[in-house]
C-alpha cells in the first residue's frame, strides 16, 4: 500500500466517515426491512449529514484516478452516481482532463431514484465512466446505468472506493459491466484491526453481518 493510500485508509476512520455504532440501514432495507442492519457504516458525505471535508474530496478523487490508470480503461466522460459519487466525479475529471456530467435524482421520504435528465455537453456513444463511493446492492448502479444508456452514452465501467461485499458487485459484473473497486470492506476491517482501530469484538461484529447479509440474499 503506497503513503497516500495508506493516508486516505487512516483518515477513513480517524476522521469519523467510518462510523462502529450501529446498527445503521442502507438502501437495501427500503424493501428489506428485516435484512440484517450493520454494525459499521462508511458515510461519505458533507455536513450535516457526515463529516466529508473537500480535502479528503481531492484525496478520494485521486486514488480512484490513479485506480483507473492502472487498469488502463478508456472513456470519454465521467458521470457521478447522484449524488454520493459527484464529488469524487468532479475531481476525477479535472484529473483525467475529460468532461463531468451529472444526473439528477429524486428523493422521497422513504425512496430515492435516479432521473435521467443528463446535464453537460456530451455526444452520443460516448463513453462514460461511473464513479461512486461504495457498492452495497448496486440498486443506484443499475439506475444510473438505465439513465447513462436512455441519453446514448456507452458505459465503459464503474470506479468505486469501497465494495461491501454485498453481492451488487457481483450482479454488475454477471450483468457484462467493468468494475474496479479500490478497498472491499472485509480488506479494510482486517487492516483496522492489525492497526488497532477496531476492537476484535468489533471485526468480528462486522465480520459475522457480512456473512449474514449475504446469507439473507442467498448468495452464500
């Protein structure tokens, strides 16, 4: 693991966006209310929902930069899952030199849906690259996806931070899409505790919910 990696790792944590004091919900249990709730969740986001700050925007816009560098994947534009992903989408593309669009979305009390009203110059067939923070069950993936296709854009992948090891990887991958993915949660969680960020009770908290959460789907 390079210094800034290993920075961006640490501050996930010490700076609060990886929160221990659960059970907290994602998405998935807007139509699973009895799946099994986390022990941990990662919030990524601006006061005064999170404690997201615009220097750790640059340093996540980075990393996942250099990830998609490394695997060499061509596009033409890069498009942020709205609106977790557009932070790290607008770095993304003043670090690859290439156009940021955006999709709007709509939130209820109890729903959330991406739109596909596509804003920012852009041609047809172009390529666009889809960056968001994490994947949980890729439910906001595949919609985006949807609006990325219905305005005659091609997707040449999905750039994410962190995978949960849900399964919404998976799905996107059985679905023919490219995923690149910088940490999976389990890799983060033995990394704390050989650091000593997390409790042993607590790895193994979050550790028994993985396994559980996949269980429920039936992909274990």
């Amino acid at each position: 693991m390079d210094e800034e990696l290993r920075r961006l790792t640490f501050s996930l944590i010490d700076k609060g966006l990886i929160l221990t004091d659960g059970p907290f919900e994602f998405k998935l249990h807007e139509k699973n209310p009895d799946a099994p709730r986390s022990p941990i969740k990662l919030n990524l986001r601006f006061p005064p929902k999170g404690v997201l700050t615009w220097e750790l925007v640059e340093q996540i816009g980075s990393v996942l930069y250099q990830l998609s560098c490394q695997d060499q994947i061509q596009y033409d534009c890069v498009i942020g899952v709205p609106k977790a992903g557009e932070p790290f989408a607008k770095v993304f593309s003043r670090l690859a030199s290439v156009p940021f669009l955006s999709l709007e979305k709509e939130e209820r009390e109890k729903t959330r849906r991406v739109l596909s009203a596509l804003r920012g110059e852009h041609r047809k067939d172009w390529r666009a690259l889809i960056l968001d923070d994490t994947v949980v069950m890729a439910d906001s993936k595949f919609e985006t996806i949807k609006a990325v296709k219905a305005n005659g854009l091609l997707v040449a992948g999905i750039v994410i931070l962190v995978d949960w090891e849900h399964s919404g990887r998976d799905d996107l991958e059985r679905a023919g899409f490219r995923v690149l993915s910088r940490f999976k949660m389990s890799d983060l969680l033995l990394f704390y505790l050989k650091e000593g960020r997390i409790s042993p009770e607590k790895y193994q908290e979050a550790m028994v919910y993985l396994k559980a959460i996949r269980a429920y789907f039936g992909k274990i």
